[in-house]
C-alpha cells in the first residue's frame, strides 16, 4: 500500500514537472512573433508538430500495446500546446495571440502549486480505499481544516465549504451562496424540506431570498433552478451621491419588506449582504441588519473583500464584533493568497440536523495542504501587505490634487485617519483624473432634469449634449492617462472599468485580487505614484492649452475648428484652402471635401517630419480629414504650433503641387463637359431623326414642323472650380440675368475660354481659376452636318 501511494505521487508529480518545464520552454520569443515571408508551407509544418498524435498510433510505434505512458505523453502534448484546438477554424497568421501567450504564463506554478495539483490525484486514489478508511481520512481533513480557519478568521465553532470549481470565480462564489442557501432551508422547514421538498413551502410559508444591491452576480435564475425559490428580492438601494454606481442595502425600506411579507404568510430565508463591494468598496450596514432579524429569524450570509480583515493581527473590533454574528461567509482565499487550484472557501456554522458528506470533508484536502504549507503566519502576512499597499495607495492619490478617488468626498482626511488606525484601509480604489468641466456640465444637466422632468427643449438637449462631450473628453483623457501608466506598472494590477452613466472609465486598484500573485510592494506603489505625477503635467498642460484653443485659432482665418471624437489631445483643425474658402462647410460637395481633405492629409504628413505628435483625423460632423493636436508637455507651445499649421498650410497651397492637382481637376472637367455634351447632341439626333439632317430636306420638314427651340436647344456645360460640378450654362446665364446690370457688362471668364479652339494648358488654366476664382464655360460643339433652322414665315 505504502509503495503504491509512493509511486502514485512520484508519477504525479513527474507528469505535472515535465509539463511545467515543456510550458516554460514553449515561451515565445520575440523573433518567434514575426510573420513569415515564405509561402506557409513551413507554418504549416510547425502546426503539425504540436498536433497530438493519435493514440493507436503511438501505440504502434512504440510496440507496447496497452502501456499508460503513450496515454501520458499525449495528454503532456495537449496541455502543453494549444495549437491543436482550433487547427480547424482560422489559419494561423504566424502572431502569436495575446490571449495564448497569457494563458500559458498561468499556468506556471509555483512549488504550492504544484502540490496542491498533486494532492488532487491523491483524492482520487483516496476514493480507492477502504469505506472506513477513506472516511477517516476525510473526517480528519475536514476537522483540521475547520480549525485552522476557525482561528485564522476569528469565527467561533465554524465549518468549512468548498465550492466545486468552476470556469471562474464567479461561479464558484455562487456555489458559497447556493451551500447557504441549502443550510437556511434545513434550518428554517428541517427534515420537512429533505422529505417533502417544495410541499414543506405550501405548509409553513415559501421562502424569500433578498439581495444586496451591491452583489454583481447574477444568481436569481440560479437559486431558482437549484432550490424552486420564486421570491428573489433585489433589495432598495440607500439614497447616496454614487448610488448610481453601487449602493448599500436600505435598512429602513428593508424592515418594512419584511413586515409585509410576514404579514402576507412568506418567510423570509436568507439576506446576502456585502462587506466590501466590488467598486466602491463600502459595506452594508450589517449592524442594522442583524436589528431587524430579530423580528424574524432568517440566514444572513456574507461576501465581500472586507471580509480578509479578519486575518489582520490586529483587526477592526467592530468589524470581528459585527461579522461574528452573521451565519456564513463566502471568501475567495485562493485569489487573495494567490494560490491556484484551490476552491472557493465558505464558512459557516452548523444548523442542528445537518452532517457534511464524505465528498465534502475530501474536498477540504487542498486547503490542508495549503495552510499546512503557508502556516497562519503566512497567510496573515500576506493579508497584511495587501492593506499596506492599499494605504500607500490611499496617501499617494490623496496627496494628488488631480485625482479624484471615487465614493471619498475627503480623501486626505480618510487617509490621516486610516494611519491613525480608527479605519481599515479600504479593500479597493476607483479612481480618475480630476476634470472639473465634466463634473459641472452633469450638474447642469442634473439640475435642468430635476426642475424640468422628462421634456428635453433645446435648453435640456443643449446640456445633455455638452455633458456627454465633456464625459467623453474626460474618458479621452484618462484612456490616455491609462496607456502611460498602466503598462509600466503591471506589478500593481491596475485596470481601467466602466462606471456607467455620467461617471464614464476610472482605475480599479485592489491588491486582494492582485498583489499576491504578482508579487506586489511598496516599491511599485511609490514607482506609480511617481510616474503617475509625471505624467499629470502633460495632462493638466493640455488641458489649460484646449481651454485656450479656440481664441488662439481665431488669429488666422484660414483654420477651422472640427469636433473630434474621443480624442485626448488639444483638438483638430481644418486648414480651408482659398479655392472653398467662400462656401460655408456644411455646403461642401463631395468634390469639395475630397479637395480639403486631400490638402489636410499632405498637412498632416509635413507636419509629423516636424513634429510626431501631430495626426490625421476625420471629423464626424464635416467628414473632411483634419489635423490633430496631441498632448501638450508646455501649454505656451500652443500658438507657435498652430502658427506652424497656418505657415505649413499656405506654403502646401501655394506649391506647385498643388497647382498641379487644380489643374488636373480642370482637365477633369474639361473631359466629363465634352463628355456630356457629345452625349446630348447624340440624344438630339436621335429624337430629331434623319431627315432633319439633310440639307435641303432638312429645312423643309423644319418648316413643316418647326422644332421647340426650348426643349430641343443645347445648352453649354459649365465646371466651377470651387465645387468641382459640371452644371448647364442656362443655370449659369439664368443667375447672372438676375443680378444687377453692371454684371453683365463684366467679361466672363469662361466665355473667353471657350472661344480659344487651341488646348488651354494646364498649368496656365490652372493659375487663371486660383487667380479669378471664376467658372469655365464650354459652349456645345456644332453638328457638321447641321443647318440653321428656316425661321417662320420664310
């Protein structure tokens, strides 16, 4: 027996060694990153190699028909390598995907690790003994495990939970809730619920469930499922400033549901409340909770991130006072310790009736192992460096007046009382930069909604419209804040979150979920700080400069400020050339817009020789290209570098390339009026018929039947040169026939033009319409067989 389980292990833990070592040797390099030139041929050979061979095959080629270690080598290939799994969906692209480069780098484990995926093939074997013996060994497990915890959490008499594991944490912090769930019911119907199951609900009153508003887990559809349950309440929210974001349980709203519902025959089952939200960090006022449980006796159980304070050395008396008094506590330890493959713990008392199954003592091995390696003296240290790095965290932002950390409306006075020690550090940081323009436009907004309701005037749409531009810009900058930062600080586990409504993105820092893994100190925390103040500069310096922009632009006339979207920097011009000067942009032509983008992007490219902050955009609202200004280390540097656009502007406008493509477009319009010109006179032919044509019958059938000189006249083909159209020359006589009648004496341009028979170059045709801004007119070319009409009467 004893050689067996000696061998069980070693072979264990040669397998999960020699995957480890295959894992870390399988790294990509970063040559191993870059595409292939060649024709995928060689790729394609790579993907054959990781590909697990077939079992029978590997049996045949080894010739020992019914031996495990072929069974182990392919499975050793499956994990090492993903590549096998979706060999048959999309081709590779010779990258390598960040999401398979970050799933092989968890699966390095460390030496708990390792042990802790050991000791899970023990449980297999363990299930392979004797009846008695294998339930001594669960029940030794399980109490050992139960009094580790116990003194560890300060939670007298507790028992143990593990939650099977699932695809993520979630899942798993579910099980706790269901578990609980399961004893409340045992408690409050007894062995009527084990025997009769939703009958004992009709007898002595269903069964409601409330949910704190600040659980994000979806698990109303679960308990129903599981347990039959239909009275799943999502408790009221306390009326706060950040409710919106996450809010408390309303006790006051919460007694009085539960008097009404004893009063409607229900009773109420279990509250699961929230120490320690996920966002904002506050807890639900347990306290007032445990006041109105007295009215009725049901189950209140616990899960939150505050929860760890329990392990400090020397923790809030309140807080052991207050959490000593609930019925079970749901704690993700393995994430807080930073342990893989260990479950979801739930700590709980005993109901009277209840027995844990053999499974659920086996299921506590992990959790031996790991306090029997860690030690309480461990595990207690690693809590403790969670809340040192959160109140380092705390005095580093507070000191920042930029920043704004989300749900403290005094962050300097929280964090002198933190050091004090009169609070607990808080379990997570939201956090932003501060721009106050974002905050006053939501006030505005608020303000307008709660004098006016619903309606939206022009006044409501007009706030609501610059309240979303300023979220927008504050998100823009805080995205950007967020690529300097986050990527030099990994360490920290820094990530940026959606808050919703008019709060927009912020950071989430929560060293519970991070700093074990990661290996997190005090160094990475004054390392962010630091660069965090760095980095403000630049921020607090374009914003200065954005406030400035408009008042600087207007100091030459041929910029135009574009809206742009989701943009941190400065903002955008438009350089106008002369040649569309004159036309409002909203009239712009497709033609007209191609012009102005096609001198904005050649703007763009001179400018990034120059200077690489500089880029191309387009703007929603004119769908031209414009310029972008990006982040400002100096707002001073703001007039000189619109000065450049200006100078850069007319200097590509007055170029001889860009002459060259003025007269191109000419010769453009040129060919398309010939075009349509000779397209008319063919139409003409066509109606008129052959007779016409003739010379002498010609004027006969005229005379005959005279033609409609309005509906049968060719009319010339005139190209404006500021919005690039080909009109008719009757638009154009028609609008001069209303204007005054000095313009008629004025010589037109284009008229001249078309009395040349000679080909107009195009670099002289292209310098006369930048120069006169004026239209060329082409008249219709004559037919050569046609005659002058006979007038009547002849």
């Amino acid at each position: 027996m004893a050689s067996d389980v000696v061998a069980a292990v070693q072979a264990a833990e040669s397998f999960i060694n020699s995957v480890s070592s295959k894992i870390e040797s399988s790294q990509p390099s970063p040559a191993s990153t870059n595409s292939s030139k060649d024709s995928g041929c060689q790729e394609e050979n790579n993907n054959a190699q990781v590909k697990p061979r077939p079992l029978v095959e590997q049996r045949s080629s080894r010739g020992s028909v019914g031996s495990v270690s072929p069974v182990l080598e392919q499975l050793e290939q499956m994990i090492v390598s993903d590549e096998w799994v979706d060999r048959d969906g999309s081709t590779s692209s010779g990258h390598t995907p960040v999401s398979r480069v970050r799933s092989r780098e968890g699966q390095k484990l460390s030496e708990l690790g390792r042990t802790l995926v050991t000791s899970a093939s023990l449980k297999a074997y363990i299930d392979l003994l004797g009846n008695h013996h294998r339930q001594s060994i669960a029940a030794w497990l399980y109490g050992n495990t139960c009094s580790a915890f116990t003194q560890q959490f300060r939670f007298a008499d507790s028992a143990v939970y593990c939650s099977p594991q699932e695809g993520n944490i979630h899942q798993s912090v579910r099980h706790g809730i269901g578990q609980a769930v399961r004893l409340a019911l045992i408690e409050a119907y007894g062995g009527a619920y084990e025997t009769s199951g939703w009958k004992a609900f009709a007898e002595q009153g269903a069964p409601v469930i409330y949910l704190s508003p600040a659980l994000h887990l979806e698990v109303a559809s679960y308990l129903t499922t599981e347990f039959g349950i239909s009275d799943i309440v999502q408790l009221e929210k306390l009326p706060a400033e950040m409710s919106d974001i996450e809010g408390r349980i309303d006790y006051h709203a919460f007694d009085r549901l539960v008097d009404q519902h004893l009063a409607e025959g229900k009773r109420p089952l279990l509250l699961v409340g929230v120490v320690g939200s996920t966002i904002l960090g506050q807890n639900d006022m347990i306290s007032k909770i445990l006041e109105v449980r007295k009215k009725s006796k049901f189950w209140l159980h616990v899960i939150g991130q505050a929860a760890a304070a329990l392990a400090l050395k020397e923790p809030s008396e309140v807080l052991v006072h207050v959490l000593s008094q609930v019925d079970s506590i749901t704690m993700p330890l393995a994430t807080w310790l930073g342990i893989p493959a260990a479950p979801v713990v739930t700590l709980h008392r005993q109901p009277e009736g209840h027995k844990p199954t053999y499974r659920e003592k086996l299921d506590t091995l992990p959790w031996w192992v790991a306090t029997q390696y860690l030690t309480t003296r461990r595990i207690t240290d690693t809590l403790e460096n969670c809340y040192m790095l959160s109140k380092l965290m705390l005095k580093g932002l507070a000191s920042t007046p930029q920043i704004e950390v989300i749900g403290m409306e005094n962050p300097q006075s929280f964090a002198a009382q933190v050091y004090k020690n009169q609070y607990t550090a808080p379990t997570v940081l939201v956090f932003r930069y501060k721009y106050p323009k974002a905050k006053q436009a939501r006030q505005a907004w608020e303000m307008y909604r709660a004098r006016e309701g619903d309606k939206e005037e022009a006044e409501g749409q007009a706030l609501h419209r610059a309240a979303d531009e300023e979220l927008e810009y504050a998100d823009s900058l805080n995205s950007w804040l967020g690529q300097g930062l986050l990527q030099e600080c990994q360490q920290l586990g820094i990530y940026m979150i959606e808050l919703g409504g008019f709060h927009g993105t912020a950071f989430r820092f929560c060293p519970l979920e991070h700093s074990a893994a990661l290996a997190s100190n005090a160094d990475h925390v004054q390392k962010f700080i630091k660069q965090l103040g760095e980095i403000l500069k630049i921020v607090d310096s374009t914003v200065a400069a954005k406030a400035k922009f408009d008042d600087i632009k207007e100091q030459f006339p041929h910029l135009a400020l574009l809206p742009i979207r989701k943009w941190a920097g400065v903002g955008a011009v438009c350089y106008i050339p002369n040649i569309v000067k004159d036309t409002p942009s909203i009239e712009w032509n497709e033609k007209q817009r191609q012009q102005v983008s096609h001198l904005n992007l050649e703007l763009v490219h001179q400018l990034r020789v120059v200077d690489s902050a500089f880029s191309s955009g387009e703007s929603a609202a004119y769908q031209v290209s414009c310029v972008k200004f990006g982040m400002l280390s100096d707002a001073k540097d703001l007039v000189d570098l619109v000065q450049m656009v200006s100078d850069k502007g007319k200097e590509i406008e007055n170029s001889q390339q860009y002459l060259d493509s003025l007269a191109e477009l000419i010769r453009q319009g040129i060919e398309a009026a010939n075009e349509d010109l000779r397209k008319e006179n063919e139409n003409r032919l066509q109606q008129e018929g052959v007779m016409r044509q003739l010379p002498i019958m010609g004027s006969l059938v005229n005379w005959w039947s005279p033609l409609d000189k309005e509906s049968h006249a060719i009319k010339g083909r005139s190209f404006d040169l500021k919005t690039g159209q080909i009109l008719s020359t009757d638009t154009v006589f028609h609008f001069s026939r209303k204007s005054s009648s000095s313009s008629l004496d004025a010589p037109l341009a284009p008229h001249t033009l078309t009395k040349t028979t000679d080909p107009v170059p195009e670099e002289s045709a292209a310098e006369t319409a930048a120069e006169q801004d004026a239209q060329l007119t082409t008249e219709p070319p004559a037919s050569p067989t046609q005659e002058k009409p006979v007038e009547n009467g002849h």
